[in-house]
C-alpha cells in the first residue's frame, strides 16, 4: 500500500484531506510542519508527499529540496494559492516538484493527479526496466566538465558568471550555439553570451544535460547512423512543436517544456547503448513488416524505447513535463498523462518531423489530438509549409 504525507500548518485542512482519502487504497499520515514531515520521513517509508507552500519556519519549496535530496524517490507535490508565485515556478524548473495544485483543490483532481504519478512512476521502476538498466554498463551521463556549469546554475549564480564558464568549454559553447542557432530557435549569434541570454537559464541547463545524446550522434558506425537520424526527428520535431503552439495555440511553450520535442525520442539512444546492432535488427525487421516499433521493442527487450527515454530523462533530474513527454508521446490521451496539451502537441510535431524527413517511424498516430486541441490539420499544414518545410 502506497503511504501519503500531506504537510499543512492548518489544522482543519489536514483534517478534512484525511477524511476524504478514508475510502482509497491509500494509508494517509499528516504533519504541521516541515520539521514534523521530515522527522517521520526518518521513521516512515513514505511514497508521495504533498506540502503547503506557505508555511512558517521551512516553506514547502525548502521542505521539498530537502526531500528530493534525502529521499530523491519520493514523489513531490506543492500546493499554492498562487499560480504565478516564483517559488512554485522555481520548484518545477527544477524538479523540486513534479507538479502544484492550486489552492482550494479539487479532492477528486488532487486523487486523479496523485494516481496519475504514482502509475508513471510504478511504470518507470518495472522489473524490466530496471533489468535493462542494471545491465548496462553505465548510463549516458554527462561528462564531469559539465557538472560545475550545472551546479552554478543550480545554485543560482550570476549570469556572467555561468557565461564564463561556458565560453571555456569549446564543447558545449558550440553545443549550446549549435541548437540556438537552429531551424527551432533560428537565433543567429556567435555570441555564446548572447545564445544563453536568449535562450534562459533553465532550457540551457536541459541543454547541457542533453550531451550525451548529442555525443552519440556525432560519432561513426551503424548504430551512430540511427543515432543521428533520431536527432534530427528530435530537432525537427522541437521546431514543429514551437511552430505549432505559437501559430495554432497561439502562445509560447511554457520554458519547462521547451526542449520536449528535442528530447522525446531519447530512449532510442539508450536502446543502442544497450542492444547495439540487435537493437538495429529489431527495427529493421519492425519496419520490414509493418509492425508497431514499440511492440517490437517490447517482445524484443521487454521494455520499449518511450519507458527506457522516461527513464534516463527521470535519471537526469528533468522537469516532470519532459519525462512524460518521452513516456506518453506515442499515446497522448493515457489517462495517466497529467500534461495533456503537451503530449498531443508533440504527437502532432512528431508526426510531421518523421514525414518532412522520409523516415517511417511505425507508431499509431491518434488523429483525435486535432480536434482535442482544435487544430485544422489542412491550416497547420499551410503554416508548416509558409516555413518552408516539406513533408
């Protein structure tokens, strides 16, 4: 039995969160204070934790940045009266916490979502998954070089600062460049000072964390080919998927979301890292006969490339929405997506990258996304088309 911790200095709302959890599956144990939460955790094997922002004492964004560093498997939740407070915006750019409620909650929304990330996160520690993992050597990580530019922007240094350390690695100042100056971002800068400012500390960051993909696909041999091509579905999707949102949604991808096209299909690299040319042989002969890529994944590995991708991206500490964009994006409408207008944005620029670059990718594509999110296929692709891609 799963075994919640809800932490609130209301008395009465601790109250009522337990009444209405006495007919789950769930064991409910409550705290006061982030001082409480933290002493039961020491005793109580706890599995999600929802806290208050606003507490005296410890907020909740310094109760969860403790929880996520002592017991990183815990599943974290905040709840605000403030959909625009900084701190919230802080704890999910980070993964501090996974998602927020809005205060007054729904008790049957605050159920919905609890159940939702549970099952995601009971997906993404399968058995055979993890006997995936522990097979491999080691997984992509990123080169130790990196980490100090990661931990000034964790740590929240000056800008300058985090710049300066960029421009002194040749290799992840032509990366970042690389990707600013791309069809997705189309910034023509030199400029790696210009490229950062451009791009914000927090999609620089999920850049920085995506070299190893970037490394695999520069290098040579049969499984680096595919590793390339995979690449470059993701580039073009993450261009499609920006497109998209500012000429049919008509906004901006949210910066927590940004690079979700890019990293979508992420789990195909960690597929070659751990089958090589058998992984090539599985999707040679999916393609061949027209087979799903994932079910031939599946009966191959026991486990497909969107849960190994979920995975890694979980592994290397992204936001919540990137994860289940590498899960769900083959079935946008699951019903344990929490991030439904993300995921059917990314089925939709998938979709379309896959055609604009020959390659048959062999999922189902789920033609109620348009409708769901009233797009007029024929309309997007004119847009897409008036940008000079080809499909």
């Amino acid at each position: 039995m799963n075994k919640l911790l809800f932490v609130d200095d209301a008395p009465e709302i601790l109250s009522a969160i337990k009444r209405s959890f006495f007919d789950t599956d769930y064991e409910v144990t409550t705290a006061k204070s982030g001082a409480e939460a933290l002493s039961i955790m020491e005793s109580e094997e706890i599995n999600l934790i929802v806290s208050d922002l606003r507490m005296p004492d410890m907020d909740g964004y310094q109760l969860l940045s403790v929880v996520k560093q002592k017991y990183p498997q815990v599943i974290r939740i905040l709840l605000s009266g403030y959909a625009d407070e900084k701190l919230v915006l802080k704890a999910l750019k980070k993964n501090i916490a996974k998602v927020y409620l809005l205060k007054p909650w729904d008790n049957e929304v605050l159920l919905k979502l609890i159940n939702q990330l549970i099952e995601t996160e009971e997906l993404l520690h399968g058995n055979n998954l993890l006997s995936m993992i522990n097979n491999l050597e080691e997984l992509p990580t990123v080169k130790s070089s990196y980490r100090y530019i990661l931990s000034l922007i964790d740590q929240d240094a000056e800008i300058p600062e985090i710049i300066k350390a960029i421009e002194t690695d040749q290799s992840i100042a032509s990366k970042i460049l690389h990707i600013a100056n791309s069809a997705f971002y189309g910034l023509k800068t030199g400029s790696v000072s210009h490229a950062v400012k451009y791009l914000g500390l927090n999609t620089t960051r999920n850049l920085v964390l995506t070299t190893p993909i970037m490394d695999a696909a520069n290098n040579s041999g049969p499984e680096n080919l595919l590793a390339s091509q995979q690449l470059q579905i993701a580039m073009k999707t993450n261009q499609l998927l920006s497109l998209l949102y500012e000429r049919c949604l008509h906004k901006k991808v949210d910066e927590m979301s940004n690079i979700a096209g890019l990293l979508h299909n992420v789990g195909k690299t960690l597929l070659l890292t751990a089958y090589k040319k058998r992984y090539l042989d599985v999707l040679s002969d999916a393609l061949e006969n027209g087979q799903d890529i994932t079910q031939a994944e599946r009966e191959a590995f026991q486990v497909s490339y969107t849960e190994a991708g979920g995975y890694l991206l979980q592994w290397w500490d992204m936001p919540f929405p990137l994860v289940e964009a590498a899960v769900y994006h083959n079935n946008p409408l699951d019903e344990r997506v929490v991030n439904h207008e993300l995921l059917m944005a990314v089925h939709i620029a998938k979709k379309y990258a896959c055609e604009s670059l020959g390659v048959s990718d062999n999922t189902y594509f789920d033609s109620q996304v348009f409708d769901m999110l009233q797009i007029d296929p024929a309309q997007l692709e004119k847009q897409i088309l008036a940008e000079g891609i080809r499909w």
